[in-house]
C-alpha cells in the first residue's frame, strides 16, 4: 500500500490506519517487530517523519511498543477488544469510500464547470 495523494486524510493517517487495521486483523501478531522507519517510509512512498508521526499515534493508542535499541513492536496486548477490528475495518473501508467519493465529485465538478463554460 502506496499513501495515495487523492486521499483526503493526511499521508500520516493513512500509514496509522494501514497499521492500525493490520495489527486489528492479525496480519501483524503481538510482539512482532515492525519494519524500520526507512524501511517503511520506502514501503509507504512518504518521508521518515511522516512514519514517526503514524508511529506516534499508535503508540498512544497503546497499540505498539517502542524499545530503545531495539525497535518497535505490536503490543503484547493491544487495547482492541476483539470486535474493535471489525469496526477499524469498517472504518478504514468506509474512508477509502468516502475518498473516492470525494474525488468523483471534484471530477464532476470540473466537468460541470468545463461545460458551461463552452459557447
């Protein structure tokens, strides 16, 4: 997953929601070590701040761990009960709907607009 450009929610919001909905379908498992922030910033096509900001979100929804020297990891015992990841899942679906919504109606609205403009 690529930050898409179209999307209206922040570059950093995008990389914590891809995350967030890993760690809540168990693509990312307790205590595994997440990817550097080079790394992910590569994976992610953004800056290393923008990874830092994610991680930072996260980290206060007490959803990863950070160890001096050693890395970052998915908490032992994220603060998601079971039927949260159903509902991040929802959520994230539900802003990538809202995403393309909003650029279909940018579209229409340029062609609205080029329409009226003709003779």
């Amino acid at each position: 997953m690529t930050v898409s450009q179209d999307d209206p929610r922040s570059a950093y919001e995008q990389v914590a929601d891809d995350l967030r909905r890993k760690i809540a379908s168990g693509v990312l498992k307790p205590g595994q070590r997440l990817d550097g922030n080079a790394r992910m910033a590569d994976h992610y096509g953004v800056a290393a701040m923008t990874i830092r900001h994610a991680l930072d979100i996260l980290r206060r929804e007490q959803l990863i761990v950070s160890q001096q020297g050693r890395g970052t990891f998915v908490a032992s015992d994220p603060a998601l009960p079971e039927s949260a990841g159903e509902g991040l899942n929802m959520a994230g679906e539900l802003g990538e709907i809202r995403a393309a919504l909003e650029l279909i109606n940018s579209r229409l609205d340029r062609l609205e607009t080029r329409v009226h403009e003709r003779p």
